[in-house]
C-alpha cells in the first residue's frame, strides 16, 4: 500500500475489513459444522441399524428412507445457504470499501489505478 493509499484508510475502512475477514472465516467454519453434523447423522443412523436391516427399512418402508435422506439434504443445504450469505457479506463489505477508496481517490484528482 502506497502512502497517499494509507492516508484514505481510515479506522472504519479498518473496521469494515476486519468484519469482512471475520465473515469470510465464519463462512467456513460454518459449513464446516454442518457438513459434520449431516456426517454425524448419517453414522448415527448406520450405527443402530445392521445393513440387512437398512435395506429391509429400505424396502419395506419408503417413506421413511425418504424422510432420512431429506433431512441429511436439509442440514447440507442450510450450511451452503449460510456459507453463501456470510461470503456476501464478506464481498459486499470489501466492495464498499473499494467503492468509498476509488471515490476519495476521484475527488482527490489523482488517477483510477
């Protein structure tokens, strides 16, 4: 970062950066969670049922083979939700601070780049 670069950044610019950061890290470690607890689930369920037992359950009662794998789909997708709307938080929070930086830098005269 040039000087002229350091004297536009001011505590909030930091401020929103460090939000940013934080998002961007919770992201993951939130889809993180929810990949293990779909994971967690899954290895629940295969611990009390033998597999003659599964594939019994299976066949006999559909609905309920439907209802487990929805449920695993539930949990994966709240966690793709969530890491996507902490990413655009993340994005969205670097944009405004690339946007407040380029318009400061306008109004100064000095060049774009």
């Amino acid at each position: 970062m040039t000087e002229s670069n350091e004297e536009f950044f001011t505590p909030k610019h930091k401020r929103l950066e460090r939000i940013s950061a934080a998002a961007n890290v919770f992201a993951w470690l939130v889809l993180v969670f929810f990949v293990l607890q779909a994971v967690s689930q899954y290895l629940n369920f295969r611990s009390q049922q033998s597999f003659q037992s599964v594939v019994a359950m299976f066949q006999f009662f559909p609905e309920s083979t439907i209802d487990f794998f929805l449920g695993i789909i539930n949990i994966v997708l709240k966690g793709v939700v969530y890491w996507f709307t902490l990413k655009g938080v993340s994005l969205g929070l670097n944009m405004i601070v690339e946007t407040d930086l380029n318009y400061r830098k306008r109004l100064t005269g000095e060049s774009h780049e």
